[in-house]
C-alpha cells in the first residue's frame, strides 16, 4: 500500500456531477459523455439556421488563451463562444506576456481581473488546465483546448459525434488509430472515449518509436503491421505526423514512413467496405494520408470540423451551467447558515 | 525542563525514556545523562546520578541523532529558497544532527572558499552539524576536477556531482581514481542524461496516461552498471545516492557480493509514494529520480531491510512557492521532507513496512558509516541524540513548517512521530513547545 493522497473532490465536476471545468475524459462517465454528444447534436440545428446565435452565454465574457498557436481550433472556439453569444476575447500569448518573462500564475491573475467566466486554454504543458482550473478563482470555468500530450477532450468528442452519426452508434464497433500516438493528445483522449462509450476494440497502429510506454494500459491492443491492422475496421482515425519527428531517431523519413504508415486506397481496401476515414487535421498529403483518399467518398474529414463548433457549443454551455448551479448552491448555502 | 541550554558545564538527565543502543539493543524506562557535550551516564547507573537539569521523555524513544546525506540547505545563493537558519532548524525539528549539504549551490561548492562560507554560515546560525559535499567537478560542469585534496582539508567529507550528473563517462573514470588516490569517498545520482533526456516522471503507466515526459528505468540503471564497473577498475569508495529501481537494488547487491565498496541510499519518499502521486498533475512529488512503480517501491524497502541500502536520505530541496506553482513539467524537481522524513518512516513502520530498528539504522549508523563514523548512544560519546514519540502525530500544513519550502508531500494530514528533543553535542537544537 502507498501513501498516495486519495484523489481529492473532483476537478471538474460539481458535487452533483455537473460540468463545471472541461479539462480531460478521464472520469467522465458514459451518461456524461453521452449528454455532450447529445447536446452537441441540439446545437447543429443553430448552425443551420440563418440567425446562429443562441443567448446561452450572453453578457459572459470567454477568454481564449492560446499558449500554442493553433488556427481551426481557436477558430471554432470563438464561433462556439459567438453562437451562444458570449463576448469573445483571442489571447495569443505564445507572442505576448509569457515572451516578456511573465510568469502563467501571473498572467492568469491579470485576466481574472478582467472579470471572465470562462478560459479556453491551449498549452504545451501536460497539465497546464489542471494547474489553472486549480489556482483560478472559484467560477469561472476552465475549457482544455489541448495541453501537451495530455488531452484534447473537445476534438476527441467530435470526432465520437460524428462516429456516432455515421455509424448509430459505438457497440461493436472496430476503431483504429493510425500514426504518432506518443505524442498525441488527440489519441489519448480518443482512446479514452471509444473505451467508456463501448467500442469494441481500439487498436493503434504505429512503430514502437511512436507508441507510449505500456499503451495497452489504456485500452488498446497495439498492431505494428498496418495491412493486418486495417482488417474489419468500421473507422480509421489518422493522426498528423510533425516533420520533427525525423530528428530525434524516431523515424528514418517520412517516405518510408508513408509506405509503412500511410492510408491509401489499397490499404483502405482491407478494411470493412463501409469504414469511415477520419483526421484530426490539419493533413498532412502524402505523409500521412493520400489525397485520393482524403478527398474520398468514405472521408468524413469536413464532418469532423463542422461538428467541432456544435461540440464545443455544448462542452462551454455545460460547463457555464455547471458554475453557475454551483454558485447558486453555495449563495443558498450561505444564505440558510 | 529547567532552562538547559548545554552551556556552562550544565549536567541533563534524560528520564523515562525508551533508549535504543548499539546493536538496536533497547533500555525501555531508562535515563541517560549528558554533561559537557558527552554521555556520561547510561542505564542504572543514570538512574542514581543527579543533573542540573531534567528532561521527561514520557515514554518516548531516545535515539542517536539523525544523520542525512543529502540535504540542500540553499546557501550560498538561494535565499528565496531556503538557508542555512531556516533549513538546519527543520532539520532539528525532524530529529535530524547532523546533514550533509549538497554542493548545488551558487556559487556551486567547487572551492574551498566556499566550504569555508558554508561552514562559517553554520557555525554561526545552524544548531546542528552541518558537513559539507564537495562538487566533484568545477562548477558541476562535468568537465574539469576540482581541488578535491583542498577541499577535503577545507572539510568536505565526500564528492559528487550534485543533481547534475556527468554524462563524459572518461571524465567519471578520472574523478573515481582521482578521489580513490586520497581514499575519498564519491557520492553519485546515476542517471544517464541522454537516456533521461527532457523527462520529469517514471516512463509508465502514469505518464502514458496523462502524456508526460518520462525518464525509462533504464536511464537509471545503465548508469549504476556503468559506475559499478568504474568504481570496481578504481577501486574507489562508491556511494550511489537516491536509488528509484528495483533492478538497481539488485545490481548494487550482485557487485557487493562482487566484493566491491560500493554502498547505497534511497530518498524516502521513494518508500512511501509510487508514480501514481503524479495522476493528479501534484507538482510537489516532481521529483528526481522520479517516483517509480509499487513493485520498485517494494524492493526499494526490501533493500533497506536486508541492508543493501544502508540509508535512508531526506533529499530535502526547499523550493519557492513559484518553483512550484507552474504547469508540471515547468515546475523544479524536490520534495521539502526534512521535517517529516521520520513521520514518513514511522508510517512505514505503523504498516509492518519496516521495523523500528531497521529504520533507525537507515537513518543513523547507516549513513554514518557512510561517512566514517560511528555514532551511538554510548558513554564517551558525543551527545547527538533526538527524542520522540512515535505515536503522537502532528498534522504538517504550510502555518507549522519551519522550512522555508512549504511543499512536504503530506500536508494537513496527521503525521506519527513529534520530536521533542534534539540534542547536538550536547546542546538543544529543538524543543517542542509541549515540553
């Protein structure tokens, strides 16, 4: 036995399990899950409309704090922030206080006192959302955009909302994740999804250079060899390969890389004939993934983007709801002590 | 207790206490009595001597002092982070007399201008015996030796590299046989620097989880295999500081039966808490080595059982709180432990972990062999002792600690064991308010 603290109350649910920060999958239960995709599902109707706004945040004030450059996801942020018609503020800080030498509790406390209900933060730090949701004052609301290799829990939750569009559903479903897992927060928070929504079987595909230490660990069965791995599978999800990958003796070049690695039409062939093909984006042609199949009729790669705005809409609506619920409780707790 | 301060040739009697001797031979309601610095009396014969002053130990356990071999003290240099005062005082308060200062300071302890600052410092403001650890290399650089015979003579009582390691394995071989020729003893964190690369967590489950950099088990034991091949073409006195894997407990036991002098520590946090410390992004227990698996956990205690690792160490490093206040993997590595490294033994205790005896020995005559003493609660000698109850608890929280670093791994939790008396050389370097 260790002495390792029990976890304390949880971060980013409230007492009676409500939202209140969205910082990783881990611990979110299917119900929960569920009522994401679910309200993400209720959102994509305002996208329809010719009026998109909803008044969910109206008069809150959304930061969001970019610690890592990053155009698609901030973008659908701030479309997520205006459609439920909150006052949006793009903080680029990889260009602004932190260069200066400015500490990250520093130039959080800066922004609390400009009075904001909500951060939506991207990081390079494992973590950096954790440590914010922990040291910001009590209601406002901490959305993870990405931190490291930690998490993408948004990006993770639409792509399950499309899965969950062109397939029904997750029961029996074979989910393959092609690339550099080691270094993705993408993967870790998919694998995470597809285990407690009830997919069937998560592989990862990869060479062992990209592949965490004891990956099976998190709920996957791990396949070296791409053309057994493609057998019976309903979805592939590629993951981006960064060129850098190439320094550091993790791959010899993206060209062998491809050949091994990369999804083609011939490889898409060995799977099931109705497998969707999905990308976190942005692409990479012909490293990861070629054109004729990106650009292809099982690609579903431009779901995914317009179903990230439906999904954040609902993770920043939760959570929102979730601060506020809490705020109350504790205003009707005072007022009865 | 009277007023005993140790000075004036005043005699103190230590009453009802649970003495352990040599040989974890225990005296259950025994005294003890110290006058000019010594024991003088022991046992029945304490019994019928009369002193100025007198002490009631209630019960509790009179122990050699505890002696760490790796404590960093934050001076020169850091004085945001902790100094000789606010450290060695916790360190009294831990039961601790005796620490040896790690060379990790600024300037780094290369010269001997600065053992005699260290020295100095503690002369006048540490109420325990402060022993200085020469930086092996100038600057910890890892690049050219320092002045290991003048900085023995200045009072260093071993060399290593500090945190830093030295990753040119031909400069290694010459610092071993450089100190082997004085008969020094060399202290090393093995880690090989290339393998540990930007890590900051046990290459595991945990990091696979929540995506962290990790340093492999191997960045540790490539580099134990490669110093115990050194120390066995040197010959030099070898001492491995803060062992985290279970596989170099084993190394370190095969090339002892080897016959070769090598001898061992291991943090105590690394007995108490496994990688799973981190799975809530808890930048305390960053540290380095980093906690590993409850497996590693196990055999690191099964080695201070069995004595391949003859001591238990604090590894204390007093932080800043915006050291720590950071993302994880921008925060520095350390645990503030001084002052609960007893309380966390005792828990190993309270759990049939680790016996009584076997605990004070990895914290008292263990690492004072190390250091080529041999301290005891004996008569004749020096009067280095520490009291305390194993059962009381006290509850550590940023208010009560006397470090400067206010990140001990267990905060607002009752903790076993509260030191009520800690002598040094005869004098009182803690009392606890109770008595």
């Amino acid at each position: 036995m260790t002495a390792n603290q029990a976890p304390k109350r949880s971060l980013q649910l409230t007492e009676d399990g409500q939202l209140r920060h969205f910082l990783t999958l881990d611990g979110l239960d299917r119900a929960l899950l569920t009522d994401i995709l679910d309200t993400a599902d209720s959102f994509i109707e305002v996208g329809e409309r010719s009026i998109k706004k909803v008044p969910l945040l109206r008069g809150r004030t959304v930061v969001n704090l970019f610690f890592e450059s990053s155009t698609r996801t901030r973008s659908t942020f701030e479309l997520a922030a205006k459609r439920l018609s909150a006052d949006v503020l793009n903080l680029d800080i990889s260009t602004s206080a932190t260069s200066k030498g400015e500490s990250l509790s520093d130039t959080l406390l800066n922004l609390e006192a400009m009075a904001s209900d909500m951060f939506v933060v991207r990081h390079s730090q494992s973590g950096a959302p954790h440590f914010i949701a922990e040291s910001v004052t009590p209601g406002v609301a901490i959305i993870n955009a990405g931190d490291g290799r930690h998490a993408h829990p948004t990006q993770a939750m639409l792509d399950m909302l499309t899965i969950r569009q062109h397939k029904g559903g997750f029961e029996g479903l074979k989910v393959a994740i092609v690339g550099d897992v080691l270094h993705s927060r993408v993967a870790r928070s998919q694998i995470r999804a597809l285990n407690e929504l009830g997919a069937a079987e998560v592989r990862v595909i990869a060479p062992g250079t990209l592949l965490p230490r004891d990956v099976e660990s998190l709920g996957c069965t791990v396949e070296y060899d791409m053309q057994k791995g493609m057998k019976d599978l309903d979805v592939v999800i590629m993951l981006r390969l960064q060129k850098e990958r190439m320094e550091g003796a993790l791959l010899p070049s993206e060209r062998e890389f491809y050949r091994l690695y990369g999804l083609n039409q011939d490889k898409l062939a060995l799977a099931h004939p109705e497998c969707i093909v999905m990308h976190p984006g942005p692409i990479n042609r012909g490293v990861e993934i070629e054109s004729a199949v990106a650009d292809g009729p099982q690609s579903v790669i431009l779901d995914q983007v317009t179903n990230g705005i439906a999904i954040r809409m609902a993770v920043m609506s939760m959570a929102m709801g979730g601060q506020v619920a809490e705020r109350n409780q504790n205003l009707a707790g005072r007022e009865q002590a | 207790m009277t007023a005993f301060n140790g000075h004036s040739g005043a005699s103190l009697k230590i009453t009802n206490g649970r003495l352990v001797l040599p040989d974890s031979r225990e005296l259950t309601d025994a005294s003890i009595v110290i006058a000019n610095g010594v024991i003088t009396a022991i046992g029945a014969e304490a019994d019928n001597t009369n002193a100025d002053h007198t002490f009631d130990a209630a019960g509790g356990i009179v122990a050699p002092g505890l002696v760490d071999l790796c404590c960093n003290l934050r001076e020169p240099g850091n004085g945001q982070k902790g100094n000789i005062a606010s450290e060695t005082r916790a360190a009294a308060r831990g039961g601790f007399t005796t620490v040896c200062a790690s060379p990790d300071t600024s300037p780094v302890n290369d010269s001997s201008a600065v053992t005699h600052l260290i020295r100095d410092g503690a002369q006048a403001r540490s109420p325990i015996r402060v022993l200085p650890i020469g930086a092996i290399t100038r600057g910890l650089e890892g690049e050219l030796l320092s002045d290991l015979a003048g900085l023995a003579g200045a009072g260093c009582v071993a060399f290593g590299n500090g945190s830093r390691g030295i990753r040119n394995a031909r400069i290694l071989r010459r610092c071993m046989a450089y100190a082997q020729t004085f008969g020094l003893t060399v202290m090393f964190n093995p880690e090989n620097q290339a393998l540990a690369a930007d890590g900051y967590a046990h290459d595991g489950l945990v990091t696979s989880r929540l995506g962290l950099l990790g340093i492999p088990e191997v960045a540790e034991t490539a580099s134990v295999m490669e110093m115990l091949l050194l120390a066995e073409e040197t010959g030099v006195r070898l001492h491995l500081s803060q062992l985290s894997c279970a596989r170099s407990v084993e190394m370190v036991a095969d090339a002892r039966r080897r016959g070769i002098a090598v001898t061992a520590d291991v943090a105590m946090h690394q007995l108490l808490f496994t990688e799973e410390a981190l799975a809530g992004f808890d930048s305390r227990f960053h540290v380095r080595p980093p906690l590993r698996t409850e497996s590693d956990r196990q055999a690191l205690i099964a080695g201070v059982r069995e004595g391949v690792i003859d001591a238990i160490v604090s590894q204390h490093q007093p932080h800043d709180s915006a050291a720590k206040q950071a993302p994880l993997g921008a925060t520095e590595p350390g645990l503030s432990t001084i002052e609960s490294t007893l309380s966390m033994g005792l828990m190993l205790v309270q759990r049939d972990e680790l016996t009584l005896p076997d605990l004070l020995a990895a914290l008292t005559s263990g690492p004072s062999r190390i250091l080529g003493e041999t301290p005891a609660l004996q008569e004749g000698a020096p009067a280095d002792l520490c009291v305390f109850n194993p059962d009381a608890t006290w509850v550590p929280n940023p208010t009560t600690l006397i470090s400067a670093g206010r990140h001990a791994p267990l905060l607002g939790q009752a903790m076993p064991g509260v030191v009520s008396l800690t002598l040094s050389n005869g004098k009182v370097a803690w009392q606890s308010e109770t008595h």
